[in-house]
C-alpha cells in the first residue's frame, strides 16, 4: 500500500523507511512549502502538519511531529525540540544548550514523544502516540540515530539510542510504537473497506 510521508528530517525519514515493510511504500512528499509549526501540544502540530501537506498529496498521507520531554525542565524542549536553541539550530546547538540546562541536575528522567496523524486531502483521519522513557547522560555516546540520541539512555538496553542498531531502537522506540500502531490500523480498516474510516484517537 502507498503512504505519503512529509518530513524535512533525514534522521524520521530512515526510521520510516526502515520500518516499512509487508507491502507498505513510503514516498516522501516533495515540494511542497514547509508547514508552520503553532500548536502547544505534539497532537496539535502532527495533525496540522498532516492536514497541511495532504492538500498536496494523491493520497494517504502521514506526518509526525516528536521531541524530548525533560522532567526537571519542566517537560522542555517539548514541542520546541527541533528548535530548542533557537530557530533553525542544528543537533548540536540542542544538545549543547540540554547539557547546559540540566548541568548540577540529579533528576535526569526524560521521555521521548511521537504523535503521528494521517490525513487525506486536507482531511485529519486519525492520531498515534508512542512514548519511551530514558534518562539524560552528560557525556554523549554513539554515532547512530539523530537529534538528541547521543544523551538518550535507556535502561532496559543499557546504552544510548545512538549506540543501539537503528532496527533495535525502532524496537522500543516512540516512533517505532507510533508507527506499529498506524501500521494495524490501516490493515485493519482496509479489511473493513477500501478507504480508512474518519475519526481520531
Ligand atoms: P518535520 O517537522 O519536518 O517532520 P522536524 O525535525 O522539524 O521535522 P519536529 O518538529 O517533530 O520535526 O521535531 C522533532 C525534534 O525532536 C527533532 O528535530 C529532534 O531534535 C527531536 N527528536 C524526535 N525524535 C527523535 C529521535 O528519535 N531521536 C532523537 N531526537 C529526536
């Protein structure tokens, strides 16, 4: 089955493609003018993004929008992790200034948010959450992943997400969970009828 995809991140898209699979084609949506972000929670901005970018999609159209919840920043960077250390900041920037902020702090407890939303020409059908619980490190480790992964560790596996092989992190991960999710709603529905049924979570 085809889905459309809308995502300027690199590091989103090689999850996607890595967790397609059993008959589902990703293809990325070029050309379309970036989304505005304004909404306060992760529900809020995946859906607008889905709406927004499916208006210029031929079908079923997936976006997503994640970050980084830090309890003893209050659940900062949220919804502003992409641009934590200010409008167009880089991976870098964002790690250095999450360092900074939790530099002394002993509660380093942190979770990672995906809302995925699917929409259909302009239409928001449904919504997905996965969440995964980790702690902040202050020294980074690993080379894989993207974002704020070189500081996520997890307990369970005993490394960062950066140290895990890209398909075990999509074991555990929120967008593995997010995905997985969307993934069985869709086949179930296509069993039901040939077009998802409307509604949202
Ligand atoms: P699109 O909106 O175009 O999809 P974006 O990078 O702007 O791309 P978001 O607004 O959803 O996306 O911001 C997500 C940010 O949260 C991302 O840039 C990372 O800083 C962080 N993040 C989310 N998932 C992550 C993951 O699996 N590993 C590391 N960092 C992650």
């Amino acid at each position: 089955m085809r889905l459309y995809c809308a995502t300027s991140n690199p590091g989103k898209l090689r999850e996607f493609r890595l967790a397609a699979g059993g008959g589902w084609e990703f293809v990325p949506l070029a050309g379309a003018q970036p989304c505005e972000e304004t909404g306060e929670t992760f529900e809020d901005n995946a859906i607008q993004k889905a709406v927004y970018y499916s208006r210029h999609a031929p079908g079923l159209l997936f976006a997503e929008d994640s970050g980084l919840e830090v309890g003893a920043l209050g659940g900062s960077p949220g919804v502003r992790s992409a641009r934590f250390a200010g409008e167009g900041a880089g991976d870098e920037a964002n790690n250095r200034l999450l360092i900074e902020r939790l530099r002394g702090a002993t509660n380093r407890a942190a979770r990672y948010v995906c809302v995925i939303a699917l929409a259909r020409e302009g239409k928001p059908l449904r919504t997905f959450r996965g969440e995964v619980e980790g702690q902040i490190t202050d020294e980074p480790r690993g080379a894989n992943g993207f974002g704020y992964d070189p500081y996520f560790f997890y307990p369970p596996f005993g490394i960062t997400f950066a140290e895990a092989a890209p398909d075990r992190k999509l074991e555990v991960s929120h967008r593995g969970r997010a995905l997985r999710q969307m993934f069985a709603w869709l086949k179930e529905s296509r069993g039901d009828s040939q077009s998802p049924p409307t509604g949202r979570t």
